[in-house]
C-alpha cells in the first residue's frame, strides 16, 4: 500500500494524509467529490491531445509486457490482449466519450492486491517521458 500512496503523492496534488483519507472513502463518495472534479478540472486537456502520439508510443511498447506481468505474476483474470484498448479508453476520455466512473468499473474485477501493485508500475511506464509537463500530466 505504500507504494501506492508514494505514487499517488507524487503525482497527485494531495499530501499523504490526503490520499490515505480517499482510500478509506467509499468509492461512490471519492466519485462524486468535488476534490475529484478539481483534479480532473485541473488536467490540461489541450496537452494531452496534443501528446496522443507520446502516450501512445509509450503504451503501445510497455503495456504488453504489463499485461503479461498482471496476468502471470498477479493472476489477473480479464487482461487486455492488446494496448489498443487502452489507448482507445485514452483518447475517448479526452473526447469527453469515457469517464472515470466507467474505468472503475471495468476494473472492478481486479483484486485490490493487485490494483496495489498494479498502479504504482503503470504510472512508472511514464518515467522516460523527458518532458516534465508532458509526464505529469
């Protein structure tokens, strides 16, 4: 769990107390809170758009080897067989097409445990963005 929270702390705008709060919320309340629609309001979607083809090269090299890593370390039942779902749910979020409601439940599935070790890794695929900016967002 702590390196989870690390993740979150470092690239969240929530100290350590904070983030240890949201997770001990229930999930429909951490949904609906105004601290959420902040951190969301607060994403720089032009930047995004424009760093697509970034994102895209990023999650097209790293994330079959962190499928298989989910699948066959973690046991992960359900794992994309490609990243094109993935970056399909990106570019959909970033039309106002998908929302973070909607992530949350298809990984419902997903063991916390998992979740746990899952997220610190995927947020990690992102270090070698040289762009600071670019990376945190």
């Amino acid at each position: 769990m702590k390196s989870l929270i690390s993740t979150f702390t470092q690239n969240l705008d929530f100290s350590e107390s904070e983030i240890e709060a949201i997770l001990s919320t229930p999930l429909n309340e951490v949904l609906n809170s105004p601290s959420l629609k902040q951190e969301l309001d607060s994403l720089d979607i032009n930047l995004l758009k424009k760093t697509l083809p970034t994102a895209g090269a990023v999650l097209a090299e790293h994330l079959p080897l962190f499928y298989d890593w989910l699948k066959n370390e973690l046991g992960v039942k359900r794992v994309p067989d490609s990243p094109d779902h993935t970056t399909k749910w990106v570019i959909g979020f970033l039309n106002n097409q998908e929302s973070i409601n909607h992530l949350v439940e298809l990984h419902r599935p997903v063991p916390h445990a998992a979740l746990e070790q899952a997220v610190p890794r995927l947020v990690g695929l992102f270090d070698g963005v040289e762009d600071v900016k670019v990376r945190q967002e």
